[in-house]
C-alpha cells in the first residue's frame, strides 16, 4: 500500500520512454493513469500499487530470485549483507566504492536495474529522475516507501528484457543482482541499449566464487558450509544452489564482450567487484 509520505508517480509524463513488450512501440498513459497503452498494438500494461506491471511471470534464476526476495528469509539474510558492508567501513562508504562511479550531473536520468527497496536512494541527488527496475513486487513496494518525494517510477520486469526505449537514460546502475540474472550478458547489452551514447553503466555484485573462502570446503567437507550459507545465513536452499552452480562465472569476459575496455575492480576487501564502462558514441 502507497503511503501519504510517498509520491504518487505522476505517469502522464514521460510515459513515452517505455516500449511495448510486444511490439517496441513508445507507451502513452491512459485517462485515468491505471494503465500505459501501447496505440500500436493496443497491449494494455497496468499500473498496480503505482508500480508499472511490464512483466508479471518469470522463470529460472528470476524465479528464485522472486521467491527468496519475495521472502522473509531476505530481511534475514540482510543481516550478512550489512555486517560485510561492515567490515568494510560502514554501508554508506562501501556503497560509495561503486556510486562514485555514477556521473556528477545535474538531472540525471538514471535507470536502475534491479533497484530492490532502493536503500540507497536518499545518498543520491535530490534533482536526479530514477527508474527502476524489479522482479520483486515486496522488494518495490519498500522502494516506493522508501522514496519519498523524489522523481521515481518503478517497473515489475526484468533486467533481460528492459521495457524502455533506447538510448534515454544518462547512465544505468545495477547493484547486487548481476551473478544470478538468467542472463547476465543479456540484462548488459539492455543497459547500454538504454542509455545514450557516451552515458555510464555501473554494475556491481560479490565475486560469484565467494563461498570458495569458507573453511570446511578447502578440509574435503562442503556441505557443511552449504548448510552454513542455506540456513545459518538464511539464503534458502534454491537460492544456495544457484550460487553454487554460478561459482565459475566469468563476469570480466562478459564485461569485455559486451562493453570493450570497461573497467573491472574488485572492492570490498576483494570480495565484491565493480565494472564501469561508457557506451559507444
Ligand atoms: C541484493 S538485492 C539488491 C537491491 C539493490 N540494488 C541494493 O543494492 O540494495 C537484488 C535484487 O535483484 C532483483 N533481481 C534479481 N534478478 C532480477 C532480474 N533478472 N531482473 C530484475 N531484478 C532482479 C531482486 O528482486 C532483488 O531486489
Ligand atoms: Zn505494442
């Protein structure tokens, strides 16, 4: 439920930055702001909870990701997400490691993928417009919640398949999702289909071998850092084997394919990365 604290997303503008699912074309809000419409098709996508429906069902990794942050155990496993950022210098300064990378300019036009509550939010410029993207409709309801007054429209779809016309964004920031798309190289070349040339792409996640640090692995007994990180550390057992089966991952040679030359760094005492790279003019 929309609080009276939070913005009402006025969708009456700029409803033409989204694109139909079916056939690419700009959308165009209706009378009653309920649903964007698509007048060459004629697809309808509702607006629920003021959160624009592009894509309701997913499937794979997107399941299990829906599943878990749909959750309780989210909330729980959080708790490992904070300690680390921790350890690190507190959220805000590890957080920094990666939205310093975000250009310094007024009114950016940014889109986040995978935008989650959107804890981040207030350390970003008041004037900046944000769209964000979500397969979690817990996870967007906080977001809303979150935003207060600010320029903010949120989507339920997926990073594999971004409901936004090409080239409209200042830049495209991820955070947190990227090892466990479906697609990972598929959800890149969407961000940078998204923004305009010359714009930034910021994405950032843990190294996806990270449980090859725990203890009983490297002594011959895997499984009892399974149980460790599926129920000591509440990521649920779907969501642990997904981490397992992506431990190998090569998140730089898909950064080089699909954004040449971009950065890689690893942040967070190592055990997270950065890649920054700008989209070709
Ligand atoms: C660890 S949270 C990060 C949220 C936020 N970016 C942050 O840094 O706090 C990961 C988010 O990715 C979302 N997600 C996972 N797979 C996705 C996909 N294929 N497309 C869009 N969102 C996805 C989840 O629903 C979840 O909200
Ligand atoms: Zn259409």
């Amino acid at each position: 439920m929309i609080t009276t604290e939070s913005k009402i997303t006025d969708w009456s503008s700029g409803a033409d930055i989204f694109r139909c699912a079916h056939c690419g074309g700009s959308l165009q809000s209706s009378s009653e702001s309920t649903s964007l419409f698509c007048p060459s098709s004629g697809h309808d996508f509702p607006i629920e909870d003021d959160v624009l429906i592009a894509r309701r069902f997913v499937s794979d990794n997107n399941k299990v990701a829906v599943d878990f942050y749909n959750s309780p155990l989210w909330p729980k496993f959080r708790f490992w997400e904070w300690f680390t950022f921790l350890c690190n210098g507190g959220e805000r300064r590890s957080r920094d490691k990666v939205l310093r990378y975000l250009p310094k300019q007024s009114g950016l036009k940014l889109l986040d993928v995978a935008i989650g509550d959107g804890v981040y939010l207030d350390w970003l410029p008041a004037d900046w417009s944000v769209v964000g993207i979500d397969v979690s409709t817990v996870q967007l309801e906080a977001c809303r919640k979150r935003a207060g007054k600010r320029d903010l429209k949120l989507i339920l779809g997926e990073a594999e398949d971004l409901p936004v016309q090409d080239g409209r964004f200042d830049a495209a920031l991820s955070i947190g999702g990227f090892n466990y798309f479906n697609d990972p190289e598929k959800a890149l070349r969407e961000m940078v289909r998204a923004v305009k040339p010359g714009g930034t792409i910021v994405v950032s996640d843990e190294i996806p071998n990270l449980t090859d640090r725990m203890i009983f692995r490297k002594i011959g007994l895997p499984g009892v850092d399974r149980w460790i990180v599926s129920k000591l550390f509440k990521l649920g057992d779907d969501f642990t084997d997904m981490v397992e089966k992506y431990r190998t991952l090569d998140v730089q040679a898909i950064a080089e394919r699909v954004l040449p030359g971009c950065r890689y760094e690893r942040i967070w005492m190592g055990v997270g990365y950065v890649l920054v790279g700008q989209v070709p003019e």
